[in-house]
C-alpha cells in the first residue's frame, strides 16, 4: 500500500495504513461536532454512518449536547446488562447476548418513544 498524507485535528502525518486513517475520523468527527454546537441555539440531532458505531466514538462525544442517530453494522453484536451478582464465583460483564442479525436475540420490547 503506498504512503498517503492524513490530515487529523490539529495535526499533519503520513501513514501507510488504512487502518490508523479509520483511527482518525472518530476524533475528527467529535471535533467537528463539538465545534458546530457551540454555535447552535438548539441541540442537533446528528447522523452517521455504521464506522462511527463504536464505544471509542461515544465516549468523545458524550459530552457533546446533541443526540446522535447512529447506523450500526448488521454483525454488531450487544450485550443485555449483566443479572445481579449471585454471590459465588466472578461477577459477570455482560448479559444476554443481542444480535442486530437474530432477532430472536432481541427479546420483548421495553418501551416507545
């Protein structure tokens, strides 16, 4: 793969991967929304696509005031939150697994909005 420049937020390098390039468009992304609110009067409702459904993305913008729709990948895989602690053995992470392609994983819905 041949070298490319990658313009980042305050910031001028060559990488040689795509993957460091990817890296990247969270924090650019964050940057550019965060810059945009502070010149809004109302919260936005902000759109993107399934490279920004990640957990590093949310957490830079989880100060951001606006809400964010996000497309995520169809092999995305969630976890349910983890059953309480019964006392024996190492607490569990996760619960239940959800996933986006197996809508039996999905259980009952839990509200509208």
């Amino acid at each position: 793969m041949g070298t490319r420049k990658c313009q980042g937020v305050g910031q001028s390098r060559y990488v040689t991967s795509g993957s460091v390039v990817l890296r990247q468009q969270p924090k650019r992304a964050a940057f550019q929304l965060r810059q945009v609110c502070r010149d809004l009067s109302v919260r936005p409702i902000a759109t993107y696509d399934s490279e920004y459904g990640s957990a590093a993305f949310m957490n830079l913008t989880e100060d951001i005031p606006a809400d964010l729709l996000l497309r995520l990948r169809p092999n995305r895989c969630l976890y349910k939150a983890p059953e309480p602690y019964s006392g024996s053995g190492r607490p569990r992470k996760h619960g239940d697994k959800f996933q986006l392609a197996n809508a039996d994983s999905w259980g009952g819905l839990i509200g509208n909005f």
